[in-house]
C-alpha cells in the first residue's frame, strides 16, 4: 500500500478518458489497478476515471500513462482514514435489471414482490450489481430468459455470484461458478446461502477444474472479467459450450469490443447482440 491511501481523478472528453482507460487496463505496470470510468456531465463531454493505487509504484505508473492524454485534467486527492467499505455500500442503492433486483442488506426491506430479488453482500468481491458490466450481464440474461431456459450455467470470475445465483434463481438445474480469488469464492458461496439458491462456487484458475468439466458442456457461459483474460479463454470457453450454446461476455470497455469479438469469431462463434452502458460492453455470442 501507499503511505497514504490516494484517489487519482481524471476528466476530459469521452474519446480520450475511454482510450486512457484501456491504456491503464493494458500496461503491466497497472494491469490489477482498480478503477472506474463513467460520464460526469453529459452536456459538456466531460468523462471521469477514478483510480485508487496500491503502491507508490502503481501510482507513478498511473500518472505516466494519464500523462498521455494532454487534453485529461488529472489530480491526486488524498482519501482520509475510514471504513470506505461500509461507506460505499450504505451509499448504492439497489438495481434492476429486467426481472432482477440487485440489493444489499441496508435495502432489505425495498425488494419488490414481482421481481427476482437477489441479495448480494459484497465483503472483499467485485460485483454488487451496480456496475456497467454487472448490470449488462443480468438484463442480457433477462431477455434470453424470454425465449428459453438453460439447464447448465458457468460463470467464470464469479466474484461475488451474483449472475449464477440469478441463474440458480430462475431455473438453472445446475449453475457454477469459478474464481482465481479465494475470499470471493467464500463470499459467493455465502450469497448463495442467503438467497437459497443451489448454486456452487469453486476456487479454480481456467475452466480445467474437475468439477467445473464434470457438470459441462454448459447451455451458459458467463464471464464477466477483463478484456486479456476474455480473449486468452475464447477457446476453453467454446470447449465448456455444448453447439449451439450461449456465451455472455463483459468486464470490457466499448474501445476493446472489436478485439474480443475477433477472438470469438475465429473459433466459430456468431454475434447475437451487443448491450452498451456507459464506457461499458457486454457481448452475447452463439456457439456455432
């Protein structure tokens, strides 16, 4: 960590805010940074990236490659001592996403009747429900569900659970999921048992895990992750889909959509449709 915990905050037009924050998802020297991009003032052009390093290192780093972009207004405020957790999530407030509402235990008591309510609780992993990314994966789910059911669903880089248990909510004999992270993989069981679901999360890097290939081929596949890993997985994904099954892919910003397509189209697969959401993307593709 920093001797100080700091916020670098980026503004300027939407083209080079989307381009500086796929320069910072590609080098290496910042590829595990967490950060955000969204538009702040609509009228005005005006888009926003929040970065929080880790470590003096990755805060250089971040400063060199917004460095690029003279036209990005960049500062560094310092973030004051307190529970930013607990904060954050007191401060979102539940989401819907065609039949799905997304909440958290402080929004208990909002959870409509006529919805699938899902309660997320986020701990350490990524995917509450209101991110871009999140939020594409679960109305991309909704209007698949308007044709049909699938039997078998992985999610990969499942972070908290929240699109297998929605899975496991709606029908899904069998929904899976897997991630590189430990505690997320503990935190998804827990949303599992809180929302009594049957889904089942397993600690695994790459689709190979035993009980990820002994409950395939899949009728689903999400995998809501970063661009990199989406296109070094597009033929596992293809291998963990029956023929004609249905692939969700997210965790990449609309300036990356070209080159994770490519990689799925190579290996057979057809576009269905494309979700957009801010600088966000989400893709549905079909096994061919």
């Amino acid at each position: 960590m920093t001797d100080e915990a700091v916020q670098i905050i980026a503004r300027g037009p939407r083209a080079d805010a989307e381009a500086a924050a796929a320069a910072l998802e590609a080098d290496p020297a910042t590829e595990a940074l967490t950060f955000s991009i969204l538009e702040e003032d609509e009228d005005r052009d005006v888009w926003r990236i929040d970065a929080f390093p880790n470590e003096a290192g990755e805060q250089a780093a971040i400063s060199r490659v917004l460095g690029g972009w003279p036209t990005l207004r960049v500062v560094t405020e310092k973030l004051a001592d307190a529970d930013w957790l607990a904060m954050a999530l007191s401060g979102l407030p539940p989401v819907r996403a065609g039949r799905f509402f997304v909440y958290g235990a402080h929004d208990r008591g909002l959870a409509p009747a006529s919805t699938v309510n899902l309660r997320i609780e986020a701990g350490a992993a990524f995917g509450t429900g209101h991110h871009g990314t999140t939020v594409g994966c679960l109305q991309a789910y909704h209007d698949l569900l308007k044709a049909r059911r699938f039997e078998r669903v992985l999610d990969v880089g499942c972070g908290t659970g929240v699109l297998a248990i929605a899975a496991a909510r709606t029908g899904s004999r069998i929904a899976v999921g897997t991630d590189i992270d430990g505690p997320s993989v503990r935190i998804a069981n827990e949303n599992a048992a809180l929302n009594r679901a049957p889904a089942r999360f397993v600690h695994a890097s790459g689709l190979n895990h035993a009980r990820v290939r002994d409950d395939g081929p899949y009728d689903l596949v999400f995998a809501n992750i970063l661009a990199p890993p989406l296109v070094a997985l597009s033929q596992d994904i293809r291998l963990a889909l029956r023929p004609g099954g249905v692939a969700i892919l997210s965790g990449l910003l609309r300036t990356q959509e070209r080159r994770v397509l490519a990689a799925y189209l190579s290996k057979g697969f057809r576009l269905v449709r494309r979700l957009h959401r801010d600088a966000w993307a989400t893709l549905v593709l079909r096994r061919g």
